[in-house]
C-alpha cells in the first residue's frame, strides 16, 4: 500500500522481537529480496520503538473509552481499533497545527475513503431491510449495534448480534443516545429482529460537576462535603453549547422576540475563546483539582453559598444566553427599561456621522444564602470605537481603589462594623448624554420600525466613554445633599459623621459598599438612594467585583477563589502539577529578543487576567510584574512562566488575605528594593506594602524608572514610594475619622539609606537622589504629622525582621 498508493519506499523496517517478525522465515526473505533493513529493539526496551509504540497504546487507550462508554463486550475490541483510527486520521491534531491528518495527506496524494458523518460507536441502530428479504408483515428494519465504518464501502458497519451477520449501508436510522447492550449485565436489551421502541433506552448520563468547594492552603485528604440546608435553594445548573444554531422565541408584551443567533465574522465574540483553546493548551487530570481544595471547616449557609456561586453558568456572548429562560428573560427586562428611560430613539444616521455597536454583558446577584437574587444583563455601547471631539469630550470618572476597599475592610474588622451592599439598577441611565451619539440596533433584539434606522443614544449607556462621569455627577450631587463629604484620599468614598459615630459609602460604579456605627445614619442613606435610584438591597456583603467575602470570629477573609478556578478551567490547567512558587528564585527573564513569539493579545489577555488576581494575591505580585514588562513581544519563555503561575495557583486557589479583628489601627510600611535586577536595562524594583492594625492592605510591585547607582539609591527610592504610601493611608484614616496620635512606621533594611536620611549634610553622593531626599526631608520637619525620624525608619532585624516574616 505505501509503494502502490503513495509512491513510497519502505527503507528500514523497526520491530520489537515478536516471533511473527523472525527474520529466518517467509517474512524475513521478503525483507532481504527487497533490500529492506530490518531493525529490532533490545529486550525489555520498548522505548527504541517509541513511534509505534504511543500509537499502539492511543489506540487502545481511545478504545477502551469506546468499549467502557457504551458497554460493549470486550470481542469487540477489533472493530473498535479500526473505529479508532478512522476517527484519529480525521480529528484535529496539535502536531499538525490544529489540521487533521487526512486533509495533510490530500495535500500531497489523492486518498480514496469516504466522508461520513460521525456516529457514536456502540450505539443502536436500524438497519432497512429491502423488499426482496422481508414479507408484508415482517419489520422493515434490524436492530443491530453500529460498529464502525467500512474501508472498501461507502456506508456504515453494522452488526446483528442474533444473527451474527455484518451489514455495510448507508439505509441506517441512529438512535445515538441508547447503548445497545444491558450496561448492568453486559447483554443486549433485545432478542428480536423487529423494530423496538424501548419506553426507557439506557441512555448516558450527562455528567453533572460535584459541588465547588472552598480551597484552603493545606493539601490534605478531602472529607465528604457537609450537607446542604433545606432552607436553600437548589444549586441552579445550566449547559448549553457555545454556537447555538436555533433558538426558540418567546414573545412578550412590550419586547419584540429575541431572533435566531447569526454567526458575525466582524464581531468581537472570539474575545470569549477559551484560553486554553487560544494558547493551544491540552488539559491534564494527573493532579485533580480536588486534592487541593476543601470545604469541611465552612458553616453549612457559606457552603450553600459557593456551591451556588460555582454551579451557575454566566454566558459569554448572547447567543449562548438567549437559550436560557433566565438569561433571555433578564435581556428581555434590560429592553423594557431601556425603552422606559427612553434611553434612545430612532432616526437615521445623519451624513458624516458613524455609530457604535453594542453587546451584552451577564452577571448575577446573590444573596447571603446563596439564592439568586437577579440574573442581570446589561446592554454595553462598544466605546472603544467613539473618536474624542466627535462624539466625546471629558472622560475621567474615579472609581474606587482596591487599596480603598481593603483598608475599609481592616477597619471594619477592628471595629466589629457591618458590611452592607446595595445595587443600583441601570445606574449610568440616571446621568443625561450632552454629546451626539449614534449606536447601531442591539445584538439580538427586534425593534419595530428599525429597518435602516439607528439609535440616538439620548442616556449615558454602559460602555460610552463619557458614561462614568456623567453618572458620577449625579451621584455626587445626590450625597452631597444627603449631608456626606467626599474623601480626599479617594473620590469614591462618602463619609457621615454624627459625634463619634459614622456612615460611610464608597461606590464602584454601580455596587455599592455601606459600613460605619450610625446605624441610623444607614438606614437613612438606603431610604434616600432607593427614593432617588432602582436600588436592590443585597444585604450583607458577600460578593463584590469577583472577590468572595466571608466573615468569621477571627474577622474577614477575602479571596478569589471562583475567579482562580475559572482562570484555571479557562485554560486548562485544573490538572496541571502545582509547584511551591509562583516564580523561580533568581530567575533570568529577559526580553529573549531571540526567542519564538507567541501572540501577543492572548498572552495580553492571560497576564490581565493575573493582574486582576493579585488584587487580594500578594504572593504573585512580583512574579506578574515581572510577566507585564513583556506585553508588547512575548515570547514562549515568557509564556512557559505565566503557566508556572497557574501552577502555582493550582496549590492552593482559595489562598486570599484575612483582616483580623483588633482594637488598634496602627500604620507600618515595609519597603525594600532589588537592586539592577532587571536583566535587559538594569533598572531597580521597588516592593512596598502597608498594614492597617496588623491587616496587610496594599503592596507593589514595580520597576524604577531610572537606573540606580547604588543599591542605597535604589533602597531611598523605594522608601520615598512607602512615604507616598504612608501619607495616603493617613489621609484616608484621618476623612474617615480614625487617625491617630501614633506615628507611621517606616522600615527598611538597608543601613546606607536610613543614614542618608539622617544626615543632613548635601553631598555629591546624595546629589542623584536630591529630590527624593528634598521630598521626605519636608515630611520629616512636619512635627504636626511625623515624630522624629529616627523613630519612623528603623532597620530590619532582629524581633522586628521576625515579625515581619511571620506576617
């Protein structure tokens, strides 16, 4: 067949040292007349025949699945091989750059099979019996077992157990779900040779994924999950696949139905790939997620809780969306109330002027319970597309810094204060649109009348440039009346004082955060923003901005559990081998200018992903700066050390930060610096981070952005970093009313640098650092706000060093 159908001349022939391949017989002669050389592998090496070898052991392993799905008897292992390998030379293949290996073959050669359709091995099927072989009365068609597909014939294998008889046509009826044999017995669930309706066909079950559980850092054995409370709702479960190609309509009063999903080459849906199937990363199960997580030390309402968080399915674009009730309905009501706010109208798009697109964005709300409290989608402008003079001028809106959120949380914690959220509906229709905008019809719906028109946005949609501001505008007016001041430290806080007690509010958009000790003062503030907004009480804070929160005796705990999980799924990488640092110690990467390139806007997408992670991850933040610097030419190096990233996630992805309670809010920052540790321009790193009362609240990461001279320069920029640091923090403390009469402590480890601060001699070694030396010299005279230097740097070690390794 080599030399015959592919022009092919066999060489060298490798074999182990089976009797069927003794060179002494027919075999060998034929071998010899035919110059072919003969090569064998040594005893017990299998490995010096490593080709055949992976290939023989695919093929048993695929088909062993094939066999063990549908329960088929182990005779029949035969015409599963072939199965298999029909299958492998028509599947996509990773070596082969995702093409399969019978489309490369037709490249070169003219290859003589069939194309038919796949079908699911083992399965029932009806063969029609013709006219010739059958009576008036006898059945027009066999139940047979579909075992393969016919390599002389252009139709498919059947057989018929009964009879014992192979029929190769193409006159089959699949019933693809039902095994055909008993899977508890291992026999078939039919004798006859007539057709069989079966009321209850022994169907597969669709596997449904066992509760999420809550990981912690230890790696023990997992206990079986405690059970659920009946007072909770069910876990919500939905599957659905990723291009749909039919959707059923409902029709509703005020909204047109939702139509068929039209495939868009121009749209931005590959946006929602996977990424395993974007960077060409194969899954692994050698190393099961759940060896690492665990959940037995949870309360029974908390575990209600994440399983719910886990279970639920959010859509990535909507077509996927529109075949779920829930979703489609949430679409359906974000419609009417766009239409109710009279957000836009119709007209036609006015000569010089372009229009924006849109898309939907899903998410969902729960309560403290777990129950789904709202599936919300939101329709969002495509922004990126508005052209600043045109249909934009002003942009900037402050949104809250997780710095913000999580010393509040350390205050909170200490305070033993409650942790309130509100949600506020459709919050940027609130804010009036001063530019001229045009947007194209929303993805999915029908609007009467819109044949060639468009929308003239009339309200800041979502996604607009200029949406943040003008909601933020009105927002800010409304607290200002209510009495609340703005914090200097962070414009998206809101502070209530009343004697010694507080309110305070610090928004992100449209989620809010509400805490403080004037419990009248709260309830006030929620009457007025539901008076003045749509506002959905979600009561205590549970889930904000992907960040699980959970409250113990012991205080709060933050993570990113389900986020790091999905990121782990996304990329296939549950299954990977986990490693104990995020980043090899001393590590060399550079930008391997020489190096394979990979694309830039997956690995783009990948490290943002991380960087949003090390919002409550401190312990990868060196590690992701390291990784950002190359955003703009990756490498397969640098590739190779994102994915030790996720391995190290795998170890222990429930890993967050724990804000205990306390009574004091004393201030320390901890600064250090690498040295020209950078290996392409020798610039220096900066590392800081701050506690709050014992609580680690904000840390960085970053390179300097001039080289350094010395490793003393280096240490006194990073030390003017953690004073920019220290003076944010008090600022924060002292708006929400908290700051205190204790000093802010300043660490280093770096003795030259803590004598340059307290020299105060200007020589020629400190001329390079003037400004920086300038700049915490004015803070140091400042008696108002610092005590005297030498008690705010001290230097690292001794108990000191230790309390801050313990930390």
């Amino acid at each position: 067949m080599v030399v015959q159908q592919f022009s092919g001349k066999i060489r060298v022939l490798r074999s182990d040292n089976g009797g069927e391949y003794d060179d002494r017989g027919a075999f060998g002669a034929y071998l010899a007349d035919h110059g072919i050389i003969h090569q064998t592998t040594r005893v017990h090496t299998s490995t010096q025949n490593g080709v055949a070898e992976r290939k023989n052991r695919k093929l048993l392993e695929v088909a062993r699945c094939l066999l063990l799905s549908m329960h088929l008897p182990k005779y029949y292992w035969g015409d599963a091989i072939l199965t298999v390998a029909h299958l492998i030379n028509r599947l996509l293949s990773r070596a082969l750059s995702f093409d399969t290996p019978l489309s490369r073959l037709e490249q070169t050669h003219i290859v003589h099979t069939s194309h038919l359709p796949p079908r699911i091995f083992g399965s029932v099927c009806f063969v029609h019996v013709h006219s010739p072989h059958r009576d008036k009365l006898d059945a027009r068609s066999l139940r047979c077992v579909f075992v393969g597909y016919s390599s002389n014939t252009k139709g498919y294998r059947c057989y018929h157990p009964p009879t014992r008889r192979y029929y190769c046509t193409v006159g089959v009826t699949f019933r693809e779900g039902e095994s055909y044999f008993d899977p508890r017995q291992g026999e078939m669930t039919s004798t006859g040779d007539e057709l069989i309706d079966s009321p209850l066909p022994i169907v597969a079950p669709h596997p449904i994924p066992p509760p999420a559980p809550v990981p912690i850092v230890d790696t023990h054995p997992i206990p079986p999950p405690a059970p659920v409370p009946s007072t909770s709702a069910p876990p919500i479960i939905y599957t659905y696949s990723r291009r749909p190609t039919t959707v059923e309509t409902v029709q509703t009063e005020d909204v047109s139905p939702l139509p068929v999903p039209v495939s868009n080459p121009d749209s931005d849906d590959d946006l929602h790939i996977p990424l395993a199937r974007l960077i060409g990363k194969k899954g692994s199960t050698n190393h099961p997620i759940a060896n690492y997580i665990r959940y037995d030390h949870l309360s029974q309402a908390h575990q209600a809780f994440i399983s719910s968080l886990s279970f639920i399915v959010i859509p990535k674009i909507w077509q996927e969306a529109v075949k779920i009730p829930e979703w489609k309905t949430a679409m359906e009501e974000e419609l009417r109330a766009l239409d109710k706010n009279k957000t836009w109208q119709l007209v036609s798009l006015p000569p010089g002027k372009r229009t924006v697109g849109s898309r939907w964005v899903y998410t969902v709300k729960q309560n403290q319970d777990g129950v789904v409290e709202r599936y919300k989608a939101r329709l969002v402008a495509q922004g990126y597309t508005q052209a600043k003079g045109i249909d934009y001028q002003d942009t900037f809106a402050p949104v809250a810094k997780m710095n913000s959120i999580r010393v509040l949380f350390s205050v909170v914690a200490s305070r033993r204060w409650e942790l309130l959220q509100l949600d506020i509906k459709n919050a940027f229709l609130n804010g009036d649109l001063e530019e001229e905008v045009y947007m194209d019809i929303p993805q999915g719906s029908v609007i009467k009348g819109s044949k060639g028109k468009v929308c003239r946005v009339l309200k800041s949609l979502y996604g607009l440039k200029q949406s943040p501001r003008a909601w933020f505008g009105r927002f800010y007016k409304f607290m200002l009346q209510l009495g609340y001041t703005q914090s200097h430290a962070d414009h998206t806080l809101f502070i209530k004082r009343k004697g010694a007690q507080v309110s305070i509010l610090i928004v992100y958009v449209d989620d809010s955060i509400i805490t403080g000790d004037h419990l009248e003062g709260i309830t006030y503030l929620k009457e007025q923003l539901s008076k003045e907004f749509e506002v959905k009480d979600l009561r205590k804070l549970k889930y904000f901005l992907g960040i699980e929160m959970v409250r113990s005796q012991q205080g709060i705990f933050i993570s990113q559990r389900k986020y790091t999980l999905d990121l782990l799924e996304e990329t296939g990488m549950l299954g990977c081998a986990p490693v104990d640092t995020p980043i090899e110690a001393n590590h060399k990467i550079d930008a391997d200018a020489s190096g394979e390139k990979v694309d830039t806007s997956k690995y783009q997408r990948l490290v943002g992903r991380l960087i949003y992670l090390s919002h409550t991850r401190p312990d990868i933040t060196y590690a992701v700066g390291v990784l950002s610097r190359h955003m703009h030419s990756p490498s397969v190096r640098h590739q190779q050390a994102v994915f030790r990233v996720l391995r190290y996630l795998k170890k222990a992805p429930g890993r967050g930060v724990l804000f205990k309670n306390g009574k004091s809010l004393e201030v320390e920052v901890f600064t250090d610096a690498d040295w020209a540790g950078n290996q392409d321009d020798r610039k220096s790193t900066t590392g800081y981070c701050t506690f709050v009362g014992g609580n680690l609240v904000s840390w960085r990461s970053k390179k300097q952005n001039v080289v350094a001279r010395s490793s003393a320069e280096a240490e006194y920029k990073a030390m003017a970093q953690g004073v920019c640091e220290r003076l944010w923090l008090r600022t924060l403390l002292r708006d929400i009313g908290l700051q205190g009469n204790n000093p802010i402590m300043i660490y280093c480890d770096n003795k030259a640098a803590i004598s340059i601060a307290h020299n105060p001699v200007q020589h020629d070694r400190t001329k390079h650092v003037e400004v920086n030396r300038h700049f915490i010299k004015n803070h140091l005279r400042q008696r108002k706000y610092l005590h005297p230097f030498y008690e705010l740097i001290r230097p690292a070690g001794g108990r000191l060093h230790q309390r801050f390794m313990q930390r």
